[in-house]
C-alpha cells in the first residue's frame, strides 16, 4: 500500500469519526449562511455599479436630412424625410449599452491538492484533470472594461482512486481591464473572487462544504460579429475549504477556459 493510499485511509477514517458527533453543526451552518449573506451583499453592489456605468448611453436619435431652423428641426417637421440610423452602426465593441452572455468550458491540468489537518502537517492529494463549464454575464464598462457574473462546474476525482470526489460550484464576479487593439479585438487582465459550494464524496459518505475563492485572470475577445464572440483565458485559482472540523483541502489550481459570447 502507497503511503498516499495510507494518509487516504486515514482521512476517511478521520471523517467517519468526525461524523459519530458533530454536535456544532447549527453553529457551522451559522457561519456559513454569515458568508453567503456577505458575499450576496458584494455581488449585488457590485451588479448596482456595472449596470448603472454601462447603461448611460448618450447617443442621440440620428437623422439624417434635418436642418435646423432656430430651435425647430425640419425632421419634425417632414417625418417623410427620417431616416434612422441603426443603433450598432459599426462592427465592434465601442457600442455602448449592451449585455453579453459568455458559455464556457473549463479545462485543468493534472494538479495537487493539499490536506491540511490542524495538528500539523500536510499531505498532497493529487487530483486528475478536469473538464467542467460554466456561463457568466459580461457588462461592458466603457471601452476598456468588462464586469463578470457568473457561476461554474468543476467535478474533480481523485488520481489515484477516481471514486473520491470532489465538486465544486464557484459563483463569482470579475472585473476585466485591457486594450482594444482594433474594433474586433480586445486583450485583458483582471481578477475576482466569489463563493464556492463544494461537495466531498467516497464510496459510503460525503461532506458537504464551502467558503470564499480569489481569482486573477488574462485572455482575449474577438467579436466575429455584432453579436457574437469568441473568448479564450487562462485564470489562476487560489481557493481552501474545511472539508469536516480541523481538516483543510486546498485546491489552488490553474484553469484553461474558451467559450462564445452573445451580444444583445
């Protein structure tokens, strides 16, 4: 037996033991409901900003054929003679106003995770690669940012026992900042964080836990058309959790993610 197979036996045995009594578990599940309210509070804020800086668009109505004569338009006066211009006059991302829908997959490599019991040491856990998806909201903040909200799906097995597993489903919000290198083409860097609900399952028992997730991110966009794109990203996950009381996991892990986006 592999001594990764015999800290692994004796984790298992920890949790069962950990389950004949857990007495605290209302005050548990008092802390965590105090996280979610706390981070439900940051994502709402956070959505307040986004939508108030992207919906302030200060285009006029275009006509085009009226003169002015003092404060009267010879359009208001001839509707014959209007013709309106559409609102995306122009392939790229400077039309303001807009909401995009972003589906994307996920892929991580081959990655170690680490046990953390509070009596001291640690213990690598290595975790195979994981194919998962998810789907955000992007809101564009002028030409040059883009705010996230969006929830993943990452199930992550064991390496060397894919009946342990272990999933997790991060809600987070992002902010993106970069260039437009043309009409069609934006790079970026950025980062976020949100709220991971998380799931640990073996043959005969899981467990149930959660906390807070931290992110920095960098890709690019290109739009192919006035509503659709394609995005490609890398992001760097930093994220711990309390799998049962005094044993920690950490899945700090890197991400590949590429999807489409649809404007409307």
């Amino acid at each position: 037996m592999s001594m990764n197979r015999c800290f692994g036996a004796g984790l298992i045995a920890r949790f069962m033991d950990v389950l004949g009594g857990l007495d605290e578990e209302n005050t548990t599940r008092g802390k965590t409901m105090k996280k979610v309210y706390a981070f439900g509070s940051v994502v709402m804020v956070c959505a307040m900003l986004g939508m108030s800086a992207y919906g302030q668009d200060t285009r006029q109505d275009i006509r085009t054929g009226d003169v002015s004569i003092g404060d009267i338009r010879t359009g208001d006066i001839a509707h014959h003679t209007h013709v309106h211009v559409p609102r995306y006059d122009e392939k790229g991302y400077r039309t303001r106003g807009r909401v995009g829908l972003a589906l994307h997959g996920i892929f991580i490599p081959k990655f170690s995770a680490e046990v953390q019991p509070d009596g001291g040491g640690s213990f690598d856990f290595d975790m195979a690669r994981v194919l998962g998806g998810g789907a955000a909201f992007i809101f564009p903040l002028g030409e040059v940012g883009r705010f996230d909200i969006g929830a993943d799906y990452l199930p992550m097995k064991w390496d060397e026992d894919s009946s342990v597993k272990i999933r997790m489903i991060p809600v987070y919000v992002a902010l993106r900042f970069g260039i437009p290198l043309t009409d069609t083409v934006f790079i970026y860097g950025g980062g976020g964080g949100g709220y991971s609900f998380n799931e640990y399952r073996e043959p005969g028992f899981s467990e149930r836990g959660d906390d807070f997730v931290y992110f920095a991110c960098g890709g690019v966009e290109v739009l192919l058309t006035n509503e659709i794109g394609l995005r490609a990203e890398g992001r760097k996950y930093w994220h711990k959790y309390e799998v049962v009381d005094d044993v920690d996991l950490k899945l700090d892990h890197f991400q590949v993610r590429a999807g489409i986006v649809f404007w409307f």
